[in-house]
C-alpha cells in the first residue's frame, strides 16, 4: 500500500498525540483515497513503538487459566487468562482433543463442499443428533454453522425478508444487527432490557409488518446481565411475534442442566429461534441454531452464508459432539456448579469497590468510562498479570469502555484474588473506583 500519499503532517499529529487517538477515529473517510487505511497502520506501528499494542498478543499453548502473550514488538509478558470464553475449560480437555484427532484421521482435514452438495458427513448428523438429544425437545432440530455469527447473520436474514421487521435489544451483538441489516426487514432497537419499550414497539409494529422477530440475549455479552426472557416471551405470544435468542455465553452453562437462560427461566419451548456459538463453552468454533424442523429445514437452505460457504470441519465436529456427551454428564455438572462459585467469588472481591455488571454471570464487567484510558489501563494490566478483554467505542455507546472478563470452571482462587488486585490497583490508578 502506498503510504507516500499519506498527508505527513497527519502521521505527525498522531505520533504527538497516539495516546489521544482510539480506534473508532479511523472508521470513517469520504474521499477517494486511502488515507485512514494508511493512518491506522501507521498508528498501530507507533502503538507498537511506544510498548502500548496489546491487542493480537499471540498464545504459545491453549487458553489455559495462566500464560505466556508474546506481542507484536516480541514482548513476553505474563498473565492470567481472563480473556478467553473457555468457560468450563472444554477447550483442552484431553478426551476433546482425542475426539478432533480422530475425526480428522477419518475423515480429513476438511469438508470440502457446502454441507448443502457435498460437504455433510455422518459425524455432522452425529453432532446434529447429540445437540437435539442434549436441548431434549423432540420436534426441534439443528442447522450447523461454521460460527457463531454466521448463525445469526443466516438465520435472521434467512427468516426475515424486505417488509418484515426485527425488534432487537439496544446492547445487542453486532451479528444480530448485522443479520437484520442483510435481511432487508426493517430494524428497530428497544432501550435495554426495557420490556415497557418493548411492548410499545410491538403495539405499533405488529399491526404494521406480517412478520415480527424479536432477537434478544441469554447473557447480554458487552453488559454481562442476564436478558428477561420470561416477559419477552410473554409479549412475543400476546403480539404473535416471534423470537431469536442468543446464548452464546450460556448455552452449556446457565440452567440446571446447561440448556441455557431458557432453562432457567422455564420458557425452552416458547423461543422460535436458539443461537448457540462452539466458540464459548463448548470450547471450539462455529454454532447452530435450534429450532422447529421445518424451519431448521428452511435456513440450511435459505441461510445464504451456509448454503455458500463449506461445512463445519470435522476435528471440531468430532469435538463438540464429545463436548455435548461430557456437558451432559457428571463432569459436565461439577463445572457447571465451580464455574457459578468461582464467579460468585470473583464478584466478591470487586463488588462496592467499583461499577459492576448487575447478576451472578460469569461475564464481568467492571466499567472504567472514556476509551481514551484504554491503550494505557490494557498496558498496566497485562504487565501487572492480567489479560482481559477490553471493549470500547463503537461496541459498547461512547465513554462507556469497560473491561470485560470471562471467568471459567477452571480457574482457582488464588489466580480470581491476583485478577482481583490487579483490577483494584489499575481502578486507583486510573480513576474508576467507585466513589
Ligand atoms: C452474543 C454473541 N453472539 C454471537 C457471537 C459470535 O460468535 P463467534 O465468535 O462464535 O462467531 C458472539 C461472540 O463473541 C457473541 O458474544
């Protein structure tokens, strides 16, 4: 890329001023040329300079509770890990890591077709089957995606069409959004968690469009608090609209029986749509929705990003299908049950002493407001031996930046009191313990 074009006074503003400068400011240009492409690799090279890139630090080993980041100027620094959404650990279990080898020693690599022509294999209608077994409800089904936020992406705009509308919670993820803006509906968001807004919105849509989709999450992934699915139903039934609900962070974990905030809020067989991602508990990547057959049927066919790309790979096909059989099991169980005591414990040490996420989720959010402290709070924690995962503008509304921490089974306690600490100590230093 030519970097020659570059205006030299613009490098300069932002080597003077790196720390002022957050990602978001180079999202937008309306010439034709390429200048905030160039400014942001050169601000990254400079953020590198100054030891301040935390972001992509490489892992040398699995995403175990403690280890090594080695970032991009070769820096080692190291920490504990709560920054990977590993939540029972299932990512490195042995007999998961067995499941993979065999499969691929069976059936390859990869899948080599879509899974609509070719690219389905029987360990795909394994996966399938041990999913509808685990989720237990006989007329449902589930389409394979190979991530989680495909799944959204094809299922919304696969359901949806032009003159339908999607009714979504403001603080959803960018994979709802997007899916609603690939299906052509109209999108409207409702403040979060504010079931008053939403009963407005469907008072006024639901006479308006033929098709209502309500999209929601299980455990809301940049507030860490918990979606009120029992009165969304509700509203769904009195309005005839329909529902999508995103349990990427509690799929395999929150309930009894892992099935989700559905099933801890008794309402399983009243959602139209279930989004589960492999990329969190489950330990691997890719997703699925379950839903009614005949609409399981429909996306696998009209969920343009499946029919369209190829199918799910069989290492991670074979170790999610030993992941469901481990879930439903006493292990499965006993880390359900360590995962809520460690988060339980974790938000001992914090709460009072800053802005918490409200609930007993083992995503944590601690809010530290504007996005300019991130370059340096991101540094100072890494450093003192914390890894978590930082999210800022435009994920999350301006001057809201928080640090976001996934706590998993596999944690101990003497590693959550060090996170603890580092987190007080970086709260003091950069102003956002709570007053
Ligand atoms: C709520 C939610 N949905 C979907 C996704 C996308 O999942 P994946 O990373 O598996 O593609 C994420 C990822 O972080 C998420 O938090």
């Amino acid at each position: 890329m030519a970097v020659n074009t570059l205006d030299e006074s613009l490098v300069k503003h932002v080597k003077d001023n790196y720390a002022d400068y957050t990602y978001d400011m180079f999202m937008m240009n309306m010439s034709a040329d390429l200048e905030e492409i160039e400014l942001f690799s050169e601000y990254v090279d400079i953020l590198n300079d100054k030891k301040l890139y935390t972001f992509e630090a490489a892992r040398s080993g699995t995403q175990t509770t403690e280890t090594d980041l080695s970032r991009a100027n070769g820096e080692v620094v190291h920490v504990v890990n709560l920054s990977s959404y590993n939540y029972l650990g299932f990512s490195y279990h042995p007999d998961v890591i067995k499941a993979a080898q065999d499969a691929v020693g069976k059936y390859g690599l990869g899948a080599s077709s879509s899974p609509i022509i070719s690219g389905t294999y029987l360990i795909h209608k394994q996966l399938e089957e041990a999913l509808v077994k685990f989720f237990g409800l006989p007329d449902r089904g589930v389409s394979l995606f190979t991530a989680g936020y495909s799944v959204n992406l094809g299922a919304i705009s696969a359901f949806i069409k032009p003159g339908h509308q999607v009714i979504m919670d403001a603080a959803s993820h960018m994979s709802i959004v997007e899916g609603a803006k690939l299906s052509g509906g109209e999108m409207t968001f409702f403040r979060h968690n504010d079931m008053a807004h939403l009963e407005e919105l469907l008072k006024e849509k639901c006479d308006d469009f033929t098709r209502v989709l309500i999209c929601v999450e299980g455990i809301y992934s940049g507030d860490g608090d918990y979606g009120n699915l029992k009165e969304v139903v509700r509203l769904a039934k009195k309005y005839g609209a329909f529902t999508l609900v995103d349990e990427a962070h509690s799929a395999l974990v929150a309930g009894e029986h892992g099935k989700g905030v559905c099933e801890q809020q008794g309402v399983l067989e009243d959602v139209d749509m279930y989004v589960m991602t492999f990329s969190k508990a489950f330990g691997g990547v890719g997703g699925a929705v379950y839903a009614k057959k005949e609409l399981v049927k429909y996306i696998n066919w009209y969920a343009k990003c499946r029919m369209f790309s190829c199918a799910l790979d069989p290492a991670v096909t074979g170790g999610m299908t030993k992941v469901i059989e481990l879930a439903g099991g006493p292990l499965g169980a006993e880390r359900r049950k360590r995962l809520k005591e460690n988060a339980k414990y974790y938000r001992s040490l914090l709460e009072g002493k800053v802005k918490l996420s409200e609930g007993d989720a083992w995503v944590v959010i601690v809010h530290f407001g504007a996005e300019s402290k991130t370059l340096g709070l991101n540094d100072y924690l890494q450093r003192t031996g914390l890894d978590t995962s930082i999210i800022q503008f435009p994920a999350v509304p301006r001057n809201e930046a928080r640090i976001r921490m996934f706590v998993t089974s596999e944690h101990t306690q003497e590693q959550l009191k060090r996170a603890a600490d580092i987190i007080l100590s970086a709260a003091a230093k950069f102003d956002f313990l709570k007053k």
